[in-house]
C-alpha cells in the first residue's frame, strides 16, 4: 500500500514563555484511502501535530514525508506550492474569504495552482459544490450562508485541486448533530468512492468511532 | 500574469467590499496630488511671468562700450616707479567713442555661433520731446522690431500697435506711454524730437510703449534702427549696443567673457546684472515642492492607517489564504496593490482636479501695469507636473502599502487559527 503521509521521530518545542515539549517522538502512517482520526485531551498536541503536517508549522524536529517526498527543510514557498496542490483543509471555522461568493471561494485555490483554465476551474467547482448539494448557492456571497452551509463549501474548497489528503481540524466542532453528521457522511463517500486519504483531529467520540483507524493522543504522545 | 490578475481580482474584491474606506483614502491621495498640481501650476505660472519680466527683456549678453577710466595709467608704465605706491588724483576716464568697433561683423559673427539664438543691433541716444516751449528728458533706442519682438517679446510691451507697424513706418515712434501722458498725445499724433545735434525731427506715433516701470516709460521711446541713425546722423554701421540671447542661459557667464576678450568690448551676462531673480526663483520652487511633499505624506499616512487596520480585520482572510496555497509573496502583494491601486485612482482624481482648479485660475482676471497683454493669473500646464503627480502618487502609497503588507507577509497562519 502506498504511504500517502509518514511522519518519522517528530519532537516540537515550544520555548515561550518556558520550555516545553508539546509533541515527544511522534511515528506513524497513513496510507491511501485511509481515513484516520486522532483523537486526544485538550492540550494534548493534536491540533500542534496536525498543523506540523500540513506543513504551516515548520518549527519541529524529526521528518516528514508526504506522498513518499521529503517535505521537512523545504522552503516556504516551496511549501505553499505543495499545500495547493496536495493538501486539502477543513477547519473548525470554515475560513471562508467572508465578501466573495461560494463559487470564487472554491474557485481561489485552483486559480492559484494555475494548472487549468478558468472555464475549466468554474466547470470543476460546480462539479465539486454539486458533489456536496451546494451549487444551487454558488452566487451568494458566502458571509450570507449558514454555518453548514459555510462548512459543506469549505470542504468543496480543500477538494478543488484533487489533493492527495485532507485535513480536518475539528471540521465538525462547531457543527449541530445533524451538520456533523452530514459533513462525516461526505468525508466517509470521498474516503470509500474516491479513495482519498483523510486525517482529521476531533474530540468527538462518536466521529471517531465511525474512521477508519484511531490515533489516540496523551501528553505530547501516540498511545 | 495569471498570477498577477488573481491577485488583482482579490485587491480588487477587498477594495469593492469596503467602498468607503477605500474612497477616504483615495480622496487624501486626492487632495495631496490635486493641491500639488495646483500649487506647482499656480507659482511656476507666477514665476514664469516674474522671470519673464526679466529674462524676457533682458539681453543674456549685453554688448557695448563702457566710459571707464584706463586701468593702465601713464604713472604703472613708467619703469622708475615700479617699486613704488602711485597716487594719482582726479583720473578722467580715457575718451572714446560710444559706437562699437566694427559692429556689424560682430553681429554676423555671434549669428553664426550654434549656442547663439540671436544678436541684434541697437543704437541708443539722448533726446529732448518738445511740446511749444517745454522739453522733457528722454532715450530714443533704435531697434530692429520684428527681430526684437522675436527674441526678447518686445510686442507683450506695445499698447495700440504692433512691431510690423514700426517696421513699416521709418517716420514712426513707439512712445512711452508716461510721456505721451504728459505731452497728451493720442496715437496718429506726431511727437518732435530735439536731437543731441540740435536738429528738430518730427516722428509719427504709431504705438505707445509700457514696461510697467514708470520712470522708464517716462523717457524711453522705440525707432526703427535707420532712423535712430539719421536722427544721429549716422551710417548704417553706427551701433551702440548688442544684444544677445543664447538658447542656454548658462553659458551667459563663458560667452560674455569670450566676447569682451575677443572684441575688446564690454560684454555683461545676465547674471551679473540680475543676480537675485534666480534666488528668488528657487525658493518659491522649493516652497512649493515643500508644501505638496507635505500633503502627500500626510496622504501616505492616511493610506497607511487604513491598510494597517484592514489586515488586521483581515488576519482571518490571510490565514486561510496561506493555508491554501498562497505564499507570502502573494499576501504582500495582495495589499500592496490594493495600496497602489489607491493611489492610483485617487492620483488620477487628483490630476484631474488639479487640471480643473487651474483652468480656473487661469481664467481669473489678473490685471497688471507691468505686462499690459496679461489679463489672467498666469498658469503653467506643463504636462510634467502631472507625470510627476501621479509618480509621486503610485510611489508614496507604494511605501504606505508596503509596510503593513509586509506584515501581512509575516503573519503565522498556524496562530490566527489556533487562536479561534
């Protein structure tokens, strides 16, 4: 099976205000088509590891490798350029560009890839919003849709470029029961239909149970 | 390009979805660039006819025969002397003779020099007006009219006639208007002259001359060059002056002492006659620029404020940019041109504005004794005022934008999302 995502003896510091080892030797893998959830305490460096490997964070030790290539010690343009086109994000707070619409949301990450034509790239974004029931509101600007809404669209975004993995940061925490329900059944359909890897950090023991695999967090380490 | 029309298109959506604030701080651009195109229009105008006042009426070169007494005195030649200290009591000036030696090939000369726009021949003398029994004081100059209008604007001084119509008339005067005042004397009218030789010569007027300075306009009148001759009687190479305008002002100082060398002559550069207009002349340049560099940066700060204050309405906007691909790079240009996109449209504004208010500056009644064909306050369009503006624009709101994008480029992503 291939490794989508493998992280090798990752150790972060943070050194404000005192020293303090937020994550303690973390290995592991994901392969592809695999959907991982990590799960852990507060405080217990999830969210820290999962912005290490989305490549924002690049203060740590150990290495890390993305579709089997190094990515530590690339520079950060280099890293922008590699999050566009291979990573996909979905946050707590869906982060949408609050005065364009939901078609020009979907459509930045791809008009920043360049790889297609515009014509091509509104084509895949209503394609994407289809996929997730939300074309019909693809002209409204997206400060005037609902949280679910926001949340399903966001999603569309981090799909736009056809990543290699997407990543969740609580994707469903701010979300009622039946929003998260909804935003776990499409991230099921993507991982089983279209064999994409996931890896999302939650709390939420119901979410998790429902993922493929669990990686349980204490304490700066996987137990 | 691509690149560069995405991130126009967000500049553009972030400008579009703040419509107040982006036009608050075009119009500070506004105003700074409209003040500068005003102001700058405005005293360059000012300047230009204060100048003209001068420059325009006054030769560059000044060549003539000086009454001066000899510097080599029979006491210096005498070799006993020469270790003594000569004191000698009433020196006379050496007599000679007004006209300048061989004039005429000098004028042909300094015609051919490339750096020289013209020399002309003038031929000045002493004479009475007489009206019955009173005599007034005056200066007669003979000049050639067209040549002279050409080169030092001698028609902006003419009231009720023209050069031609001195050229034309070798019977004609042009009149100082003082004089004719007090010999109430209309144009058509004829003037009699007492000529130096005691003879009497009765001249037409065809115009009357004011150069807004009333003791010359009391006594100086204007003849063709062949009638100032006869009134001498004269030949044709009788000349006293020339006058010589260059097409670069500074090489005034070189060529007046190469001439006075080369002919023997006395030779005065403009700067050495007028010494002070050209002081006066930087500084109201250099007040000018003073006051619109100043609005401009109070613009800038404007600019300044509003960019600083929308990054951080917008951390959120650039945190998910970054973590979507953009790099840095992007951010800052992102905010960069939505700065300069400010400038440039507020810029623009401001030319306009500034062209507007100067038309009607322009078109203001402005009456003055000194150049009787000015009617309205003088105004400079010179069209690199405007190209200076809108630099000046694009440049200062560049660097107003350039510090807070810079700080947008900073901006951790991993911290404004982990901050929620």
């Amino acid at each position: 099976m291939k490794k989508v995502l493998e992280a090798k003896h990752i150790n972060k510091f943070f050194r404000k205000p005192v020293l303090f080892q937020a994550l303690n030797d973390i290995s592991f893998s994901i392969d592809k088509g695999e959907f991982v959830s990590i799960m852990g305490k507060s405080g217990c460096g999830k969210s820290t590891l999962l912005y290490i490997l989305s490549t924002m964070d690049t203060d740590y030790e150990g290495q890390l490798f993305l579709n089997e290539e190094l990515i530590t010690g690339k520079t950060k343009n280099e890293l922008a350029y590699f999050r566009n086109k291979h990573i996909g994000f979905v946050f707590q707070f869906h982060y949408l560009l609050p005065e364009f619409t939901i078609l020009e949301n979907v459509m930045l990450p791809a008009k920043k890839l360049g790889l297609k034509s515009h014509e091509e790239i509104e084509h895949d974004a209503i394609e994407k919003l289809k996929l997730l029931h939300i074309d019909e509101q693809a002209f409204k600007i997206a400060s005037r849709i609902s949280g679910g809404q926001k949340q399903r669209v966001a999603i569309a975004r981090a799909l736009i470029n056809d990543p290699t993995i997407i990543m969740g940061d609580e994707p469903t925490g701010n979300l009622d029961s039946h929003n998260a329900d909804n935003v776990f059944n499409i991230f099921k359909e993507l991982s089983e239909e279209q064999n994409l890897s996931l890896l999302v950090v939650t709390h939420d023991k119901d979410f998790a149970d429902k993922t493929d695999r669990i990686i349980e967090m204490g304490d700066g380490k996987i137990i | 390009m691509r690149w560069f029309l995405i991130i126009l298109n967000i500049s553009k959506t972030h400008l579009l979805s703040r419509v107040k604030q982006t036009s608050i701080a075009a119009l500070g651009v506004t105003f700074g660039i409209g003040a500068f195109i005003i102001l700058m229009s405005f005293m360059t105008g000012l300047n230009g006819l204060l100048d003209g006042l001068i420059l325009n009426r006054t030769p560059h070169i000044h060549i003539y025969n000086e009454i001066s007494p000899n510097l080599n005195q029979p006491a210096s030649l005498y070799s006993d002397l020469e270790n003594s200290m000569h004191v000698i009591h009433s020196i006379k000036p050496k007599q000679t003779q007004l006209k300048i030696h061989n004039a005429l090939p000098i004028i042909n000369y300094l015609n051919t020099n490339k750096e020289v726009k013209g020399a002309i021949p003038q031929v000045k003398t002493q004479v009475f007006y007489t009206a019955g029994i009173i005599e007034l004081n005056g200066i007669v100059t003979g000049i050639l009219p067209l040549e002279e209008s050409r080169l030092f604007n001698f028609h902006d001084y003419i009231i009720g006639g023209t050069p031609q119509g001195l050229k034309n008339n070798l019977n004609g005067i042009l009149l100082g208007i003082g004089a004719a005042k007090k010999m109430s004397l209309k144009i058509g009218d004829r003037v009699q002259l007492a000529t130096p030789k005691g003879d009497f010569i009765s001249l037409k007027i065809v115009g009357f001359f004011q150069s807004g300075l009333g003791e010359i306009d009391n006594v100086q009148s204007y003849v063709n060059l062949k009638t100032a001759q006869r009134i001498l009687g004269e030949n044709a190479n009788y000349i006293t002056d020339i006058n010589v305008k260059l097409l670069d002002i500074n090489q005034s100082v070189p060529m007046s002492k190469a001439i006075s060398k080369q002919f023997n002559v006395t030779a005065i550069d403009i700067n050495t006659a007028n010494a002070q207009f050209e002081t006066g002349t930087s500084i109201r340049n250099l007040i000018s620029y003073a006051v619109s560099i100043t609005l401009l940066i109070v613009a800038g700060f404007g600019i300044y404020n509003i960019l600083n204050m929308m990054i951080y309405e917008k951390m959120n906007d650039i945190a998910i940019l970054k973590a979507t691909g953009f790099s840095g790079f992007d951010v800052k240009m992102i905010f960069i041109s939505q700065a300069v996109i400010i400038g440039f449209i507020g810029g623009v504004l401001g030319l306009i504005i500034g062209f507007v208010c100067s038309k009607l500056i322009d078109s203001l009644p402005f009456e003055t004794e000194a150049l009787p064909t000015i009617k309205t306050f003088p105004v400079n369009f010179n069209y690199l005022y405007y190209v200076v503006g809108i630099v000046f624009a694009m440049v200062s709101t560049f660097f107003a934008g350039y510090l807070p994008a810079r700080k947008a480029q900073k901006i951790d992503p991993v911290e404004i999302i982990r901050g929620q």
